[in-house]
C-alpha cells in the first residue's frame, strides 16, 4: 500500500523540473515583480511626494473670498461723508446652463431688460461652455437683484447668481470733495482720505480656503478648511464739520461769481488749538458720485476734438478739477505773511509800537537791494505806529522791520514755523510739509540758505518780509498763522480725528500735542491784539470789510503778484487772501479764503482787502454763531442794526406804535380804524433800523407793483428813505456801523424789476470810513 | 510490532479511516485568511474610494459599496462550494469550461455590450459578465488538463506548442476583436507560464518571446497604442485623456507619502481622479494608508500568492498542482499589472487590482479561482495524519 501509494503519487505529482520551474515562477511573480512595485511606490510616495503633493494641493484648494465693506468716512458730528452700501455682481454660470438646456433667450432677454447689458453680448458669453462664471453686470442694485430671483423663480431658472460687493456712496455730493477724495470702480481710494487712509478703510478680505472637488464643491466631510474672517474697513472720523463746509463752499462760491475769479479758489478753516481742519474748500469743485464728470463746456470741447486731444483735454480738466488748491498748490501769500514778520520782530522785542522804522514815504531801497520795494500807497503813509503799520499794511514799515529781524534769524523762524525745513545738508531741499494726513501735499519753494544769507543780495529779505518770493501752500499759512495766534504752538494740521471701528470702539484718536512753540503767549497776544484792530477800525484797518458786527474777529489781508506768470507772459496776475482769526481776544479759529486771478473789469478794485476781506467776513458771520460764540454788540451797533418787526396785527393803533418805537423804527397809519388789520411788512421781518413801518386800518394796501431804483453808492439811510416811498424795506447782511456814511455796493433785485408793496430788498454795503483806501494790499 | 497502546484494527478498517480524513482533509487555513483579508480590506477601501463620486453623482454614498457586498458574499459562497467539490468534477470539466469561453468570447461580438469604445461585455439583466473573465480560468483549467494528458510529450513542438499557441492565439485573435488589450496580455503570459511549468521547450518561449516583441513593436505605431506610450512617457504634460488620468493617479500616490493622509481622507477621489474605485482604486489606497500601508497590501498580495505557489508543490496531483500554480500566476500578473499601471511603470491599460476593483462578476470569479486553490489545498495530506496512517500500516 504503502509503495503503490508512493508510486502513484510520483506519477502525478509534479516533476521536478516542474518544482524547479515553479520555484522560478514564484520567485518572479511573488517576490521580484513586487520588489520592483514597491521600490516605484518608494520613488513615488517618498522621494516625489512633495512636489506631488503641491501639485495636487493647488488642484484641491479653492478659494472663496469675501469682500469686506468699506468703512465709512464721518464729518466731525457723525454725518456720513462716505459710505458704502450693498450691490451685487451679477454672474451667469454657462456650463450649467448648457447643462441643464436653460432657455438662453428668455435669460439674455431679462437680464438685457433689468441690467441693460446687451443682449448679444450675453448670449455669447453662454457661448462658452467650459465656464461656470461669467459676469454679466457689476455694482448692481439690490432691488434690480429682486426682480432678477423673482424672475428666476417664476421660469425656473437656476444659472444666473449673485455675488455681494459694495459701492462707495457720497450723500454729499461735492461737500468737502478734495477732503473726502473718492474710490475707483475697484474699490481702492484715489484721492483725499479715501487714498491716504485706504488701508484702515478697506479692511481684510474673508477667505476661505478649503478642500473641494473637482467641480469646485465643497468636500462631504473635511476637517481642511481654514477661515480667515473678513474685517470690514474701520470707519473714519474726520475733523471736518459739514456746516462749516457748506458755509466756506457756499461763500466761496458766491465770491468767485461775483468777483469773477479766473483761476478757482479755497478756502481752510482750522480749529487753532489742535491744529483740526474744520473746512476745507476748493473750487472748482466735483460731485463725488459721478467724479469723472467734467463741466459742460470742457466737455463739449473735448466732444468736438479728436479722439487723442479730447483725451487730453478730459484728463487735464479731471486733474485740475481733483486738484485740491489748498494743500497741492503754493503761491506766495503777499501781505498775510505780514503777520508772521510781526511775530517774528515782536517775540526778538524789536517791534516797539511806536519807531521811526515804520516812516513811510512811498518805497524803500535797502542796502544790497537792486529795486526799491513799493508800498501800496505809493504817496507815503508817512510817520505810524507799528498797529498802524500793520493796519495799513504797509510794505516799506515791514521791509525795515524785516533788515532789522536779518536773514538768518528771518530764515530760522520760517523753519520754526513749518514753512521750510532746514536740514544738515545744505544741498538737500530746503523745504516744508505740513505733514496734514491729505495725499499730494506740495512742498514749499524757497531760498537756499546760501542765497538767502548772503549780504550782498537782499533783495530776498526785504520781499520776503511782505511775503514774496517764496511759495508755501495755503494750508502751511493758516498752520504758521495758528501757531501765531494759539499761544506760540505749533500744530500739526489734520482731518482724521478718530478711527472708529465696527462696535464702535476708538482703535486711534489723534493727538494733538504741539510740535513746538514758536513764539510766547504774550507775543501770541500782542499779535490777535493788533490784527483786530485790522478788521474793526473803519479808518486805517485795510481787513475793515471783513468786520461782521458782534464779533471779534481779526486779521490781515494780501495780495500777492504772481511773479513767476509775470515773468513767463508779462501778464499782471493776482492771488488775493485774507487771513482772519476769531475770536480775536481768544482764537478758536483761523480761516484762510484766497482767489487765483480776480478778472481785472474795472467794477472791482483787486486787492483782499476789497474781495478776500468781504468773503471771510461773510464765511465768519455763518461760521460764528454755529460755533457758538456769543455776539457782543457795541452801542453803535445795537442801534445801528437791522432788526425784527414787532407782532402788531389786531392791537390798537396806540399800543401799535409804542410797539413799533420801541423796537427802534417809525410807523405811518394808513385808515381810520383803530385797530391794526393788516401792517408791512410782515411780523418778524428783518429790516433796517428807523425804517417806518406802515399799519393799515380798515385799509387794504394797494396791489399796484413798484419798479425797483437802483441803489448802488447811495448810503444805507437815503436808500431807506428812497425805497419806503414807495413801500419797500430794505435790509444788509453788511455790518452797519454808521449807515448814513456806508455806500450800497450790491442789492440783491436789480433795478428796473417789478416788486410788491412790502418787498424786503438785500443789499451789501461797503464798510464805513474813508474811501482812499484803494490799494493791494 | 506490539504496541501496548493500541487497539488493533483491520486492514479494511484503516482504508476506510484514510479515505475518511482524505474527505475531511481541511483547506489551507493561512491561504484562506489571506483571502479574507485581502477581501474585507478591499471592500472597506472600494467603500471610502467610492462614496464620494456615488454621492456627487446623487446616489446613495454606499451604492456601490453595497453592490460590491452582495458580490462579495456570493463570491464567498461560491468559493466555499468550489471548495468542496472533488478535484475529478475539475478534470471533467476542464475542456467544457474552454468550449464554454470560447462560445461565450464568439457572442460578444454578436450581442455583447458596448463601453468606451469596446466591446467586452454581455449583458445578463442583473449583471454583466465579461468573457474574457471566463476565459482565464479557462485556460488555466484547460492548459493544466492538457499538460497532464501529454506528460512527457510537452517537450515536443507537436503536443508541447502547438496546441498551447493554438488556444492562446484564438483567444487573442476574440479578444482583439473587442478589442481588449490588457486580457489578451494576461491571457498569453497566463498561458506562457503554465506551457513553462507543464515542460513546453525553452525554443518556443524565445520564438514566442521574439514574436511578441515584434507584435508589440508593430502595434504601438497604431495611434489608439502611441498616444498611450506618449501618456506614459509625459504623464504631467501630454494632453489626452490616458495622461490626465496617469497625472492623477500620480498626485494620489504621491500625496499619501510615507503614512498617507488618513483612511477615508483622500481628495483625489472628489473627482480628481477618474476610475478610482475601479482600476485606480489603488491610487486612492496609496494616498490615504501611504507608502506602508500601500507596501502592506502588497506583501499580503505576495504571501497570497507564494502560499499558492507553494500549496501547489505540495499537491500529490499534477492537475492540483496546476490548477494552483495557474490560480496564483493569474492573480500575480493582475496585481503587478494594476500596480505598474497607476504607477505609470507601464503604459496604461485596463486591468483591475482584485478583489479591490469594483465589479461583481471579476471579484465573484476570483474568489471562485480562490476556491479552485483551496479545493487543491483538500489533497495535500496532512503530514501528521499521514504519518499516523503509515504507521498504522507500518
């Protein structure tokens, strides 16, 4: 058994050539092969995985942003300069579309209808299939995108979608454009504070990165996913007050009309004790919802030229416009600097009030100097007092008291001001910035040191003493002036006062410590003493039009030649300012107004005094009293003014007139009754004082019109006179001093107009006092 | 020889038992085990490849899992069945079952379904077979008949060649007609391997060898073949639907580094990579257990298979031994050729990882060929008890 068992096992078993052969077979198939496999795993997972994995990585990795909202740019009370508000992008997914065989015409119809995309346009944008995102429209309107989820779910439609985005509003319009600045169709700001505080107000971007599948879905369960949470932009707190910004713009306006000011205009106002921009007005001006949008006429031009001139005709006129005049421009700023020259001789004591250094006889030539310098007046203001001196502005007075400050002393102040900025290394520019957190601020223009000190050419000194031949930026005038009228302390200027964040919370409020104090407090004090006595007397002040009765206000006039466009086109060109300060027993407030080039017609004579004055004066009287500062009005004035019309109707005609007398006016009765049916004008109309004021009995006043006379140069009383004939009043926003003196210069119903009985007539009237003060000054 | 131990039993007595334990004889426990790990390992690792694209495509995430399972459980009944069946029900049907693939292979074209451009399939209603499936095991059932027929004739080029090439070139001539490149190479190496064991001349393999290599040659000057070698040569830069899948294939493996990024983490099955439960399902095993985990499921493949190898040497019949060493050459060659595919060894050709690939009828005949093995694994006397019957004798 056992034999025969082994026998037959021998047979059928396998051979042994089969068993070497098997042996050979299990070896490759079972040992080699798979070495082989796993050293190719080894290169791949080992030695390549890096880089695979990055390759892979970036396949898997989507990315979904959110876009974090604009923060939103407050006037000092709050008020939105800027915001931002929610609008869509709308996107069409053509894959899907193709997919799902939505109906492409009536889609490209809709969208066509609601968005005003062409339709063509959109059908072949569906065209390209391997898209899942196309964008049809941008910056839609939330309500347009209702319309389009309500037309998506009448027809089914499932490929149009939305994406959030944000659009940058201005409720303003133009208020403060060149402050608030704008942003660009992608969001970024361009100018103003949208640009220099770009990053604060744009906030961080929400990402999401995460694992997705091929077709950019999320993955089913992934714990790789890493959130980065969108930080909306910080909203902005500026120094400028809304009210203040219209008056400036609103009186700046009405400035450059009537003096037909050529070349624009501006306008600061700053809080002297921080150093805070409280307005700031540069004209011409924009609207900063449509800031691409240039005046009529340019446009037109530009519409008629060739392609590449209109061009240029557009981006010249957008520059000029967005140009803020009163950071990005310098000029040289004439007799305002006069106040800084005092500043300088009162704190060396080489001012005394009174000094033969101020006798003028019509020009001076100092030693060194190639021309001699003119005072406006070119008669003399002989012997003065330095108030005097001031007061008329009179160049030969400062350029004596400039030879007495010296070059180097003159030059250091200026630095010590901000106007230049004196540097170790005398080849580097020798120039200032206020370093006011505005993009685009321009450097001032000055003599090198060298120049400047050298004794044998000083004729840059005495120019520069009544501040010419130099440039500074208006801002570096009203921050230099500030610091003269403050107490001596420089500040830095600024519009951001406070970066407010989503809660609420302050993330940065700005300090306002004084860079440095440039002159004493008494020097300060002396100095507001002086430039009110510019503004409030009617004789020698030259700032006398800047008056506005009740206030104290001070301040100094100029007008500055133009001497680099002289010397290019022989053409006389002006920038006429003036510097005011109120009030002036305790600033709060300098205020800077200047018009570039005043068109030369003869009605009106250039000089600040003559345009700068009147406008500040005008931009006071509505700034004032919205600050808060009570009026005080003198004796004169109390009984000089304008003022309201007592409630009379239905008394008795006695009480009727003690009402009417006490209030300062006259009356005439017009009836027999004795009671007051009807009276004009109207209760509570402001007209001017002794006006008569006529009660009716029983009486109706005739509807017959009267043809409105003209009034200009005549004096405020006679005009009175002459319009209560015929039952007109009339009424000033002119300080009256002494109103049978003060010449009407403007009424507001020209002559020759029909008006009813009743009518209150505006009128502007030239300041009181004597009329040879006809200069620049 | 007196034993004071034993209870003396009559020779007819000891026939009986012999027969008795032959019957009884166990299957190969370890071989058995690896099975069913490897099966259960795949299952799992078919579940986490395919969920994601069941679940994207709005099916049920376990869709095709569950499909798989019940395959699965088939399979392991069928196996359980083949098994037990007596190694004479193989002999006997062993040239059917070739008739059977041959008639099966001639329908395709007729009335076989059709997908990516082949023909390869038939459709039964619930299911589909691919033929080329049948015909493997076929032509191990029917090879090993043949070799035991002839013996010691194999060395000749009369029984040794002829009729060997002869099957082998009818099968490749069915399956070009498909066409169906990767089973026309598993089936002739399959062959090759079997004609090499059964003692076919050395002369015939360099012939054979020599031919092939000409074929091969000629072949990849066919654009359907040279787009694939430009797919393997350029994988990251070749534009073609063959390199984008190789690039993918790639990014898994490479991503799962050394220990993978976590089971069920994969991200290169959210789309990325096409046919990832199917014939690059091994790819996503590589990213998400890693390189040890990847070299793991290797080395049971290789145990597997040695274990097969070395079951068959010790099988008293020269059919078993065959059939087992057929079985094991079968599964080595898919392995290899699925490995070598995703990892871009060789240029891309369709051939499924068993008992990973989704697809019931493949995985219900591997466990079936798994069956066939440890049916063979039955004959294998149990040393110890061998003993025990020859000193009973003794």
């Amino acid at each position: 058994m056992s034999s025969n068992q082994n026998g037959r096992r021998s047979v059928k078993g396998p051979t042994e050539q089969m068993k070497r052969r098997t042996l050979l077979l299990m070896a490759v198939c079972g040992i080699v092969a798979f070495i082989v496999l796993a050293f190719q795993l080894f290169k791949i997972q080992i030695i390549e995985h890096d880089r695979y994995e990055a390759d892979a990585l970036s396949q898997q990795i989507g990315t979904t942003s959110s876009i974090a909202e604009r923060g939103t740019i407050y006037d000092t009370n709050m008020k939105a300069l800027a915001m931002s508000s929610e609008v869509y992008t709308v996107f069409i997914d053509p894959k899907a579309i193709t997919e799902r065989n939505e109906d492409i015409n009536l889609i490209a119809d809709e969208l066509n209808d609601l968005l005003h995309v062409d339709r063509a346009e959109v059908i072949s944008k569906m065209d390209n299939k391997d898209s899942q995102y196309a964008v049809v429209a941008r910056k839609v309107d939330p309500d347009i995108v209702e319309k389009i989820k309500s037309f998506k779910e009448i027809n089914n439609i499932t490929t149009v979608h939305f994406e959030k985005d944000y659009k940058r509003y201005y409720p303003y319009g133009s208020l403060a454009c060149h402050v608030v600045g704008f942003t660009g169709s992608d969001g970024t700001g361009l100018q103003g504070v949208e640009y220099e505080y770009n990053s604060v107000l744009s906030g961080a971007e929400g990402r999401k990165v995460q694992a997705q599948t091929a077709n950019g879905k999320p993955l089913m369960f992934t714990d790789y996913e890493d959130t980065y949470t969108v930080q909306n932009g910080l909203n902005v707190v500026t120094t400028i007050d809304s009210t203040i910004q219209y008056y400036l713009e609103k009186r700046l306006q009405e400035a450059v009309e009537k003096y037909d000011i050529q070349n624009g205009a501006g306008a600061i106002v700053m809080n002297v004790k921080t150093g805070a921009i409280l307005g700031m007005a540069s004209l011409g001006n924009f609207d900063l919802n449509d800031y691409l949008a240039v005046d009529e006429e340019t446009q037109k031009k530009a519409d008629e030229a060739s392609d590449k001139e209109s061009d240029e005709i557009m981006s010249e006129a957008r520059s000029l416009m967005w140009r803020n005049k009163c950071i990005s421009d310098t000029y040289e700023p004439g007799s305002t600097f006069k106040i800084l020259t005092l500043a300088m001789a009162l704190q060396e004591g080489l001012a005394p009030e009174e000094s033969d250094n101020y006798f003028c006889e019509g020009s001076v030539q100092v030693e060194g100097d190639t021309v001699a310098r003119h005072c406006w007046d070119v008669s003399g203001h002989g012997e003065q007092t330095l108030t005097q001196a001031v007061q008329h502005s009179c160049n030969v007075a400062f350029v004596n008291i400039g030879q007495k400050i010296g070059a180097e002393r003159f030059y250091k102040y200026c630095d010590a001001f901000g106007l230049l900025n004196i540097t170790a290394d005398e080849e580097e520019s020798l120039t200032g910035l206020t370093g006011v957190d505005l993009p685009g601020e321009a450097r001032s223009i000055w003599w090198s040191e060298n120049v400047f000190y050298n004794p044998e050419v000083r004729s840059q000194l005495a120019a520069a003493s009544f501040g010419q031949t130099f440039n500074v930026t208006p801002l570096q005038m009203v921050t230099a002036v500030s610091a003269c009228v403050n107490g001596g302390y420089l500040m830095e200027p600024y519009v951001v006062r406070e970066l407010v964040d989503d809660n609420g919370d302050s993330v940065y409020t700005h300090d306002s410590t004084p860079v440095r104090q440039v002159i004493s407090e008494e020097t300060s004090d002396k100095i507001c003493e002086i430039l009110e006595k510019v503004v409030n007397d009617p004789v020698d002040g030259t700032g006398k039009n800047a008056y506005v009765a009740g206030y104290r206000i001070g301040g100094k006039t100029g007008t500055s030649e133009k001497v680099s466009k002289l010397a290019d086109t022989g053409e006389k060109e002006y920038i006429v300012s003036f510097m005011g300060i109120a009030p002036a027993d305790e600033p709060e407030i300098a205020i800077l107004a200047f018009l570039d080039t005043p068109k030369d017609d003869g009605e009106n004579y250039i000089s600040g005094g003559q345009m700068g004055a009147p406008t500040v004066g005008a931009m006071l009287s509505d700034i004032l009293p919205y600050i808060g500062v009570e009026a005080h009005y003198s004796e004169e004035e109390i009984l000089n003014r304008d003022r309201g019309v007592p409630d009379v109707l239905e008394k008795k005609i006695s009480d009727a007139a003690k009402a009417i007398e006490d209030s300062g006016m006259r009356y005439r009765v017009i009836g027999d009754g004795d009671k007051v049916t009807k009276q004009l004008p109207a209760a509570h109309s402001v007209i001017a004082a002794g006006s008569e004021v006529i009660l009716y009995a029983d009486e109706e006043p005739s509807n017959n019109k009267e043809t409105m006379i003209d009034l200009i140069d005549y004096d405020y009383v006679t005009a009175r006179e002459k319009l209560s004939q015929l039952g007109i009043f009339i009424s000033t926003s002119s300080p009256v001093s002494s109103p049978d003196t003060q010449l009407i210069t403007s009424q507001s119903i020209a002559e020759g107009e029909q008006v009813e009985h009743g009518t209150i007539i505006n009128v502007t009237l030239r300041t009181s006092g004597g009329g040879s003060m006809i200069g620049r000054y | 020889m007196a034993n004071p131990y034993r209870t003396s039993k009559p020779e007819e007595e000891i026939a009986d038992y012999t027969r008795e334990r032959q019957r009884k004889r166990s299957m190969d426990a370890p071989f058995l085990i690896l099975v069913l790990i490897l099966m259960t390992v795949g299952l799992i690792m078919l579940l986490s490849a395919s969920y994601a694209r069941a679940y994207y495509e709005g099916n049920s995430p376990i869709s095709i899992f569950i499909r798989q399972l019940f395959f699965a459980a088939v399979g392991l009944v069928l196996m359980m069945l083949l098994s037990r069946m007596p190694l004479s029900i193989y002999k006997k049907w062993s040239m059917r079952v070739l008739l059977i693939a041959v008639a099966l292979m001639l329908l395709v074209p007729i009335i076989g379904t059709r997908a990516n451009g082949a023909k390869r399939w038939i459709n039964l209603g619930l299911f589909t077979i691919q033929p080329s499936e049948i015909a493997k095991i076929s032509v191990i059932m029917a090879f090993s008949a043949m070799i035991c027929k002839y013996r010691d004739k194999m060395k000749t080029w009369r029984y040794g060649v002829m009729p060997f090439a002869g099957i082998l070139i009818a099968f490749a001539g069915l399956l070009a007609l498909e066409p169906h490149l990767s089973a026309t190479i598993i089936i002739v190496l399959l062959g090759a391997a079997l004609m090499f064991l059964g003692g076919s001349p050395l002369s015939a393999f360099v012939l054979g060898g020599g031919g092939l290599a000409g074929l091969i040659f000629l072949y990849t000057k066919f654009s359907y073949a040279s787009d694939r070698i430009e797919a393997w040569r350029n994988p990251m830069t070749h534009e073609s639907d063959t390199a984008y899948q190789i690039k993918q294939s790639l990014y898994s493996i490479g991503s799962g580094g050394l220990s993978g990024v976590g089971f069920g983490e994969s991200r290169q099955k959210y789309m990325f990579l096409p046919e990832e439960h199917n014939d690059f399902i091994f790819s996503i095993v590589c990213e998400e257990l890693g390189y040890i985990g990847a070299v793991t499921i290797l080395i049971l493949f290789a145990l597997l298979i040695i274990r097969g190898f070395w079951l068959a040497t010790k099988c008293p019949d020269r059919y078993a031994f065959l059939l087992c060493c057929g079985v094991s050459t079968l599964l080595s060659i898919q392995v290899v050729l699925n490995v070598s595919v995703v990892t871009n060894l060789i240029p891309c050709t369709g051939v499924s990882l068993p008992f990973f690939s989704y697809g019931g009828t493949a995985l219900m005949l591997q466990l079936a060929e798994m069956g066939i093995v440890l049916s063979c694994s039955r004959t294998i006397p149990d040393k110890k008890k061998l003993m025990t019957a020859q000193n009973l004798q003794i």
